[in-house]
C-alpha cells in the first residue's frame, strides 16, 4: 500500500511534515513507528535510519507540499503548471525520444518532467549528468526506466502534475492537517 499525503504549505519544512507523514502512515498499516529522525543519502533522497523497511520520497511545489510513504523504493514530482522556457529544458534535460514526444504533445512538458524526476527521486540519484541520457517515453507510451516500476500520473489540484514512480500498489490518499 501506498500512502499519499499532502498538505498546503506556506513552508515547506520536510522535517516536521515527513516525519509527521511517516508516523501517520506506521499507523495505517499497523505498524510500531521507529525513532522517525530524517536522514538523508547522498543525493539528498530522506529516509529513516531506524526503519530501513520504511520508504519515501517528497515534492513541493507552489502551495503544496506532498509525501508518499511505502515498503519499497518509491519516487514522486509534483509541479505547478507555470511559464517556464519549455524547448530550453527539454534540450538540456531530455532524452531525443521524449523531445520528439513532446514535439507531437505540446502541452506536456510538466507531465514528461514529473515522470523524470520521480523516477530520479526514486532512485536517490536526483536530477544529474545522466537525465538526459534516459527516456520516460518508449514507442511513444509512458514507461518507467526504473525496474519493476510504473509511472502514474495522479489527479491532483487544478494547475498541477503529479507523478509517481513506484511498484504497482494500490493508492490510500490521506490529506495532513495544515
């Protein structure tokens, strides 16, 4: 199971929110909540040094901060739709594969960013060198580059992406108290 939690935030203070999120999430499954002090890995990816079991992945954007919390690598991008220098982007970050998917979707530019960076988000690697050289799109369709792994485009608020690189689990969304 995955759980979803999202709040609006004038700040976005993953160390208060995430191990608030993660503790709600222990919860849900019935599961004793570890010493829930936030880590980070190398690429700056959060985790629990004290629950190695316990996977998350966190994204802010606009007023929204949002976590996902599951029992395996999980990845996940939120963005507000804005003016952005989209063609500038896509050359320096993506793959010809998605440039040429974009040219034949114009508007889907934040959805071929949140697939990326979910997947990066995943793997803890973040945004690198090697964003480029990977493609979220093959044969013209979405697919995850991350083994054993799907990309979700979720339904979020109006002006928004969301993204989520994960195994194939169900969804339990759950809205934190601001």
């Amino acid at each position: 199971m995955i759980h979803l939690f999202h709040t609006h935030a004038d700040r976005t203070d993953t160390a208060v929110l995430l191990p608030r999120a993660a503790a709600e999430y222990c919860a849900a499954i019935g599961r004793p909540c570890p010493d829930l002090t936030v880590s980070r890995q190398p690429g700056g990816k959060p985790f629990f040094a004290a629950a190695p079991w316990l996977h998350v992945s966190v994204s802010h954007s606009g007023a929204y901060w949002i976590c996902a919390c599951t029992d395996a690598p999980i990845g996940i991008d939120l963005q507000r739709i804005q003016p952005t220098r989209t063609a500038a982007l896509a050359r320096r970050f993506f793959h010809p594969d998605e440039i040429a998917w974009l040219d034949a979707h114009p508007d889907g530019f934040f959805s071929l960013w949140t697939a990326k960076e979910s997947c990066v988000k995943l793997t803890g690697r973040g945004i690198d060198g090697e964003f480029s050289r990977f493609s979220v799109i093959r044969g013209g369709s979405w697919q995850s580059p991350c083994p054993d792994t799907v990309l979700r485009h979720l339904p979020f608020a109006a002006g928004y992406v969301l993204c989520l690189c994960s195994a194939d689990r169900p969804l339990l969304q759950k809205e934190l108290a601001r």
